[in-house]
C-alpha cells in the first residue's frame, strides 16, 4: 500500500478502445462495460469503473466456468469425510478430479474422499427415463464401498436440470435409509453466469441441509472462531490457522479446505466468522449473521502487511489478551518476513504485475506483490461482483488497468501490449503467456507450490515470484544468430 | 520455527514440520470428529478382501474413479488437428473451460476453445440466438479458417439442431457463407472423449466431402492417415510422418495436432500452429485408402470414408515390434511402396535391445488401464516381451474389444493369466491389484493414486498424464517409441529391484 509509483492510465484507456474495437458492434459495446481504469474523484473516493457478474459475451472465449464447478470445485469438493457425487455424464467430474490441490489428513476412499471422482455416469437411458432411481441405488452402493463416509452432496450437473429430476426428494428418502446427511445442489453448469452462482447454491445448500440441524454438544468458549472460505489450496489454511491459534483463539471450524463435516455443522457456536475468500462464501456469513447474531470479518493473510493489518484488527474483536498476542505473532513473524524481503525485494523491485484470477486474489495478492517492490499495473476478476470491485480499487493505483471476465482475446492483446514482467493467472493463460516469453505463475493452483497464506506462505510466494521472473530460460528465447 | 528465508520450505516439505504436525494432531483431535484410527485401520484392511471385492465388483451404478473423459473433449482434440481451425462448443462455457484445461494440463501448452456461452435462457428459448453471436464474434476477433463445432450435453439434452441452427447464422451473415464449419453432435451421455473425436472426424469429412459441395471422390495414389486421440500425438505424428516419408510414401495426415500442441517459445504466442490443411482435408476423399491408427477411436469415420469407395483398414495404436511391423506392412500394401532398409534396421536395434533385456522382463505380471486401443496395442507389445498382461482395463472398450483382446491373449502363453476387464473403473483395479497383486501398472496420470494405495509399482502411459512433464514430445509409436516404452518398463523394475533388498544391490544388471 505504502508503495510508490505511477501507472500510465492513458495509455491503459488507449488499450481499452483497441479492445473494443476489435470485436463486433453487438459485443464490442457489451464488453466496454468491462474494460476500465481506477479512478479517484475529488472525495478521494476510488473505482474501478466496471460493471461486473454479467452473462459472458457468447464466441469471445471467456475464461470462466460454471456453476457446477463452483459448488463442487470449490466449496463442496474440499470437505473430506463426505462423499461428493458428480450427477450426471462422466465428464464434469472427471475435469474436475484432484485439481484444487485442497490438501487434507486423511485415508483415501476410507475415511477421506477429496481426491476421488464419484459419478452416477449419465447414460442416454438416464435422460429418457430420468436418474433417480439410479441415483438412490447408487448411494446404497456407496453406502457398502464407502460404510465410514458421513454423508453425501449430490452436485448436478447440465441435464439433471433440464430432465426435471427430484434430486431432493431422493436425497431426503436416502437420508432416511442411510442415517447420513444426503444434500442435494443444483449447481447446473448453465445455471448462473460463472462459478460464482454455484458458490452461492452451495452456500445455501449448507444452510438450507447442515447448519441448525444436527445440533452438536459444543460449550462455546470466548475465542471460538471459524476459518472461513480458505480452500487449504496447497495447504494455505494451515499457515492462517496456526497463526489464529497463536493467537490465542481456537478455530473450531475450518471451511471448507481439511474440513469435517463436524466442523461445518459446528459452525453456528462461533463467537466469529473470519472470512478470507469474501465472493465464495460471503452468503453464508450473512445467515449466521442474521440467524445467530455472529459477526463476520475478512481478513487478507497475503503478505506481512496484510497479515499483520488483519491480525490487529481481528484481535480488535476480542479482550486484551488476544491483542497482546496479536502484536507477539507479529513481533514474531517480522523477522521472518523481513528477511524474505531482504532476499528477494532486490531481484523483483520495479517488476511490473498482471494479474487475472477469480473472485478474490486479483485484489487480495497485489500488497503482497507491493511488499517485494513489485507493481500492479493489471487486474481482473473472472467472476468477481459490484461489491468485490469496490473493495478493489484502495488496493490498486490510479490508472490501472481492469478487465472483468476478459477474454482470451483481450488478455493477448493486454499482456502484448504492457509487456509486464509476470503475469499472475490459470492453467488456460499459463502457455500462451510464456510462449511471449512473459514469465507466468498459476495463481489459482499456485503453480502446483504453496502455501502462499501467512508468514510461512510469504516465504513461498517470494520464492515462486522470483523463480518465475529471474529464470535463465527467458534470456534463450530468441536464437542468438536472430537477436538484433 | 519451521520457515525460513534461507531455506524456503514449500507444502513438499514445510508440512513435515513437527510445528504442523502437532497443528494436524490437534485439529484432529479437538475439532473433526473422525472415527477411531483403529476403525479406519480395520476398514482399509477390509477394503483389500476377496470379499470387499466382490461387493465391489457387484456395483451396478456407482462408477468411482473411471478413467474416461466425454465426448467433447476428443471432438476439441480433434478440431485442434486442423489448420486454422477454432474448436467451438456449443453449450455450457464451463465445458470449454474444463477441455482447455485438460489439454493443456497434459501438453504443457496453449488450448483454445470458445463456447457460446448458453444460461438458462438458452435452455428454455434454444441455443440459436447463442450460436449466430458466438460464430460472428468467434470470427470476428480469432479469424479462423475454419470453426470446428461440436456440442455440451446441455445443448444435446434441449435438441438443439446444429445444421439448421449454423445455417441460419450463414444466412443472417454472421459469418461468411464460404467459411468452413464443420460440426458434430457430441452427447456426453453417449461413449466417451474416442467417441467424440471420431463423430468430429466424420464431421469434418462429410462437411467438404458432402456438405460444403458434394464432392466425387477421383482416386489418385494418396493414402490418408488417422492417428487417433493419442495423448503422445506431437512425438507420434512426427515419428509416423518419418516413417512414411522414409518410405516414399504419398499421405496426408488427418488430424495432425503435432505442432498444435507442441509450439516452440520464441517470443510470439501463434494461436494457431500447424494441422492438417483444409486443402489436403477436402482431397482426403481422393485417397485411394484410410488407414487409422485406432480402430476402436474411428469406427463412424471408417465406415463413413468406407462409401466414398477408399479401402479403409484400423489397426490398434501400433506398438512394439509385431505392431509397428502390422503398420509398416499394412502402409506397404495399402501404397506399394517398399519397407526400407533404414527401418529394418530401426527393427533390428528393437529386437537387439529386448533380447539384451530379456532376462528381466519374463514372466512379470503387468495390470494396465487406458483407452481400449492403447490398451490392446500395449498388451501386444508385453506379450512380445515375455511379460504377463494380467488385468486388462478399458472402462471405455467395447464389447468387440474384450473379444479382440481375448483372442490376443489366446495367441501366446503369456495371455494365459490375462483378463480382459470392460466398463470396469479404477476402484475395481484397487481390488484387483490387492486380491490378484501384480508386479507393474501401468496407465494414465490417476494410477498414482493405486501406486500408492497398493504399492504397485507404476508407469505413466497413457492420457492424462499430469504429474510428469514433457512425455508426449517423446514417441510411443514405432520401433523408436517401443524402445521408450521398453527402457521405462525396465527403468522400474531396475529400481524396485535396487530398492528391495541390500543384498542384491548389484552394479551390473
């Protein structure tokens, strides 16, 4: 944030009418809407000046998913001791078999399911006749496969929508035959306009089937807190938990990367919901709110002047003891931190950052970028909202670039045009990217690394940001007999 | 404390710390309610029972992990085999987004695909609306030479009809008449990803052959090649055009993907790279034969380019010496042309390298998975090296293959032992590996975790393989790929060897 430099916002709003005026009317017109600078007005109020969670324009090659991919990807995928169900045709849960890296503890197919595509494989009679009674018989095989699972989600894909199944009625009768929670989503991939619908319908699927139901004998103590919406993608929620619990405070619910059905039920007895991914899981924080009273707060463990901002004003929910031990961890950590930086500040100061992620890190990661000496001159959202976009512009410079649910098309021509020195995005962008020879990292997977959250993340995010900027191999890419 | 900026410490090895491990412990303990260690315990041993596999095998509709993509997935595989050509989904975005990912997460490279993007406004009024934007925006901003169409389940589920509908798109001039747009219905409710690519390849056929004009074949002397959704297709096509161009042959290669996804960094991203020309795909129907290289992948293509009068033969994903030998001998007959000598001794070396290792592979029990051709042809290739194919898994074969594979078996002592396993998935090979155990696996990426779950020995062959870079830039194919595939069986069993005991701890082998 203290961070210093300019971005040439004319240049950017030069880039922006290149943009639109490669495509059609029709769409050119629609996509403007997308493309913007952030801008400060006289208040000092600043924006984003897109408009945002729209149908993506049809034949551009949007790099968004869908629904199904929110709820099973993302917010049910990672809760370990139950046994997701991919209903539908083999494909969705085969794309979406053990690619978020939500690390757990557990036994594979015996008290853990994370890593296991389980599907009711949709054949055509299954459209004719529809995939109930297919789908009962299933959980009953599940059931002698699977005697340890504590219950089931059923993540429906495209058809099941379309053929008019009664996924809940199915799911409340094996409810009853098995004893086990049995949720059924309807996270159709064309429900929606992204994955983020299918985070929501997930989100009301926990409240609607999990939370109140199965009360749990819990004696609530004064720093009971849930971890919300951290997916554990590479571990991630581990570093943020061990900090919390440094704290002083006893994090009794972990959601939903490493966790336990326990802990998701458990939930309403927290004294707080601390939530990390805001997009994903805002809703749910909402309902404990207005049915519990529980406060939430988000926080950002992205590099040590966001952890250590997030830890004094968590603390600040709570007695002076945990604020005393907020400014221990931190007094802690600076070392540790401050060490990184002295690494690795020196081999990444002044590179200019590019980033397009989902609903969150676009904004969450850029400090963390800022505390290496990096700039970010470049952001976007694939599936980000009005309210995410506003909490975005404080965390980027006047005259930055902004592109929300950009297209293969425009990222090209972006990236070749600002020539930026690390592009942070998918596996989609990832190859295309490097073939410019513009250094790249995964930043949903974390390109197969992490963690990236806490003090013990940072080191990693340091180390992954320099790798991939300082490599040898972009001195070779053009042949020495050609460079001019 | 377990980080440090000297020693940056990742998940790999961060989480071995004992500072995390209490935090696991404690977690576990306190807060996730899980069953007692000693249940768990005893139902993993139960899992590994004569008994659980039967239960196992008595599933009827639990399919748990099935080592099988859809249909769409092969059509966009093979509409990236084509000059120029943009693989267009019609349906669901999330679709395309998931097949770009999965291709690029195997070939370590760019995959582009667009969607039109259909919601649930589509689903109840169709997808045409949908169809005519995406087509002209698609041309619009990608000038494609050509947009190769296929379809999600949602757009097969509504009957939306892509014929009339990319009519009606030409005809509102959203994009040119002239512009080529193959197409294929590709329900993902049918088949799997071979499914796909061969109702994409018979898409392609009939649009220049019948569609674009009605052409009349006039057989020259060409004769065309179908390699097939191979996932080592950039070294494989490569290593099959040399052959033919050793041998002098006339060919086109149909479906050529070998640049597409294995584009050179040099500065400049090249969206598209390579592929079959749409010219040479028009004159395809002059070949006088059609050759493909993955019966099993191509059964609607072959039977399709079968009435325009060709001579069409399949062989399965040729391997190994007698394989390759199939191929060489079916090309020579199908073109006229002679074996060269150069490829004889190509032969020769193969033949020289097995009889050096012979000792090493007799008798070793191998269980394999993967998609029915690559599965066959592989099997042939262990019964050529004096090994024993045990369990033989297509979760995708058809009932033509198990009897194919049978009959392979039955031609050599060692396919005594062998069992042919269709429509069977990854969780049934867990029991097998456990109640029939075997001395290797090999198969697809997701056969990591039976390597760890049953501590079979394994190697990566086939597709996916995500967790191991760059093996598809190194050939299966041919004698040259049957000696990769050779020295990486060999590789393993030098190390389990190694690994096993102290004593044996041999520096020669």
């Amino acid at each position: 944030m203290s961070l210093d430099y300019t971005v040439d916002g004319a240049f950017n709003e030069g880039l922006i009418k290149e943009a639109v005026e490669a495509h059609p009317e029709k769409a050119g017109k629609k996509r403007a809407r997308h493309l913007g600078t952030v801008k400060t007005d006289a208040e000092g109020t600043s924006t984003c000046g897109v408009k945002s969670n729209i149908k993506s324009v049809p034949g551009v090659m949007t790099q968004r998913g869908c629904a199904y991919a929110g709820a099973k990807g993302v917010v049910w995928g990672p809760i370990k001791d139950m046994v997701h169900i991919s209903h539908g045709p083999v494909g969705c849960g085969h794309y979406s078999w053990s690619q978020r890296r939500n690390y757990f503890n557990g036994t594979v197919g015996i008290d853990s399911f994370v890593t296991m595509q389980i599907t009711s494989d949709f054949q055509e009679r299954d459209i004719v006749f529809g995939g109930d009674k297919n789908l009962e018989k299933m959980i009953d095989e599940l059931e002698t496969m699977f005697p340890l699972t504590k219950g089931y989600s059923i993540l429906s894909e495209c058809p099941i929508g379309l053929i008019g199944d009664d996924i809940e009625a199915v799911s409340k009768k094996k409810a009853k035959d098995t004893e086990k929670l049995v949720v059924p989503c309807r996270c159709e991939g064309f429900r929606g306009i992204s994955q983020s619908l299918g985070h929501h319908i997930a989100n009301d699927g926990i409240r609607d089937w999990i939370l109140g139901k199965n009360e749990q004998e819990w004696e609530t103590g004064p720093y009971d807190v849930n971890l919300i919406a951290d997916y554990n993608i590479g571990g991630d929620a581990w570093p943020s938990r061990k900090l919390l619990e440094e704290m002083g405070l006893r994090v009794i619910g972990q959601w939903t990367g490493d966790s336990t059905l326990a802990e998701i039920e458990r939930a309403p007895k927290a004294k707080i919901n601390l939530i990390h991914c805001y997009r994903s899981m805002n809703y749910i924080c909402r309902h404990m709110e207005e049915t519990w009273g529980i406060p939430w707060l988000e926080y950002n463990f992205f590099g040590p002047t966001q952890i250590a901002k997030s830890l004094r004003k968590i603390a600040a929910k709570f007695d002076e003891t945990i604020q005393a031990n907020a400014e221990k961890v931190i007094a802690k950590y600076q070392p540790l931190a401050d060490a990184v930086i002295a690494k690795y500040q020196p081999r990444l100061d002044g590179k200019r950052v590019m980033l397009f992620v989902g609903g969150l890190r676009p904004r969450h990661t850029a400090t963390a970028y800022e505390d290496l000496g990096m700039q970010v001159i470049g952001s976007g959202y694939e599936f980000a909202h009005n309210d995410d976009y506003q909490r975005t512009a404080e965390y980027l410079k006047d005259g930055t670039l902004i592109y929300d649910d950009a297209s293969e098309y425009e990222l090209e021509l972006f990236i070749e045009k600002l020539k930026p020195d690390l592009v942070g995005s998918g596996i989609k962008e990832k190859y295309g990217t490097q073939k410019m020879g513009v250094p790249f990292r995964q930043m949903h997977s974390w390109d197969y690394s992490g963690p990236y959250h806490g003090y013990d993340g940072f080191a990693v995010f340091a180390r992954d940001m320099d790798l991939a900027v300082n490599a040898p191999v972009w001195s070779k890419i053009k042949a020495p007999w050609k460079a001019a | 404390m377990p980080q440090s900026a000297d020693t940056v410490k990742d998940h790999i090895s961060l989480f071995q710390e004992p500072e995390y491990k209490e935090l696991f412990a404690h977690k576990k303990e306190q807060y996730e309610c899980r069953h007692p260690d000693e249940e768990v315990a005893k139902q993993l041993e139960y899992t590994k029972s004569w008994e659980y596999r039967e239960k196992n095998f008595a599933r009827q509709h639990a399919v748990i992990n099935p080592p099988r993509a859809c249909q769409p997935l092969g059509a966009v595989f093979a509409a990236a085999g084509f000059e120029g050509s943009m693989p267009y989904v019609h349906g669901s975005q999330g679709c395309a987004a998931y097949f770009r990912s999965h291709l690029s997460r195997h070939f370590k490279d760019a995959s582009v695909c667009v969607s039109d993007s259909m919601t649930e406004d589509a689903a109840v009024f169709g997808g045409l609306a949908n169809l005519v934007d995406g087509l002209q925006n698609c041309n619009t901003l990608y000038k494609p030479k050509m947009i190769t169409i296929s379809t999600t389940c949602m757009a097969e589920v509504i009957g939306d009809d892509l014929s009339s509908f990319i009519n009606t798109a030409k005809e509102k001039e959203a994009i040119p008449a002239d512009l080529p747009t193959p197409f294929a219905h590709t329900p993902s409710f049918v088949g799997s990803h071979i499914t796909g690519y061969d109702n994409m390849i018979k898409g392609i056929f009939s649009y220049f052959w019948d569609r674009e004009a009605q052409l009349t074949p006039t057989p020259g002397g060409k004769i065309n090649i179908i390699p097939g959704f191979d996932g080592y297709a950039p070294a494989n096509n490569r290593e099959i055009k040399r052959y033919l161009d050793l041998m002098g042959v006339d060919y086109t290669l149909v479906c050529d993907v070998s640049d597409t996804f294995d584009s050179p960094t040099d500065g400049t991203y090249k969206m598209y790279y390579g592929g079959t020309t749409i010219e040479d795909t028009r004159a395809a129907i002059n070949a006088k034969a059609t050759l493909s290289l993955q019966e099993f992948s191509t059964e609607k293509t072959l039977d399709y380019v079968a009435t325009k009068g060709q001579t069409v033969a399949a062989l399965n994903s040729p391997m190994g010496v007698s394989g390759t030998d199939a191929f060489l001998m079916k090309v020579a007959e199908l073109s006229g042309k002679a074996i060269p000598e150069a490829l004889e001794i190509e032969r020769g070396r193969l033949v020289d390298a097995i009889a050096d290792s012979n000792a090493w592979l007799h008798g070793k029990r191998v269980a394999l998975f993967g998609d029915p051709d690559v599965v066959y042809g592989l099997t042939a290739f262990l019964l050529e090296l004096g090994m024993e194919p045990i369990h033989i898994l297509a979760s995708n074969g058809s009932a033509e293959w198990e009897q194919k594979t049978k009959d392979l078996l039955a031609t050599s002592r060692f396919g005594d032992g062998g069992t042919a396993w269709r429509g069977k998935d990854l969780w049934h090979m867990r029991s097998l590996l456990f109640t029939e155990p075997v001395d290797l696996l090999i198969g697809s990426s997701y056969g990591k975790y039976l390597e760890k779950d049953t501590g079979t020995p394994f190697i990566r062959l086939g597709f996916p393989v995500f967790d191991r870079h760059h093996h598809h830039r190194f050939p299966t194919f041919g004698y040259q790929g049957a000696l990769r595939v050779l020295v990486e069986i060999l590789d393993r069993i030098f190390e389990v060897a190694d690994a096993s005991s102290d004593i044996s701890y041999d520096l020669t082998r």
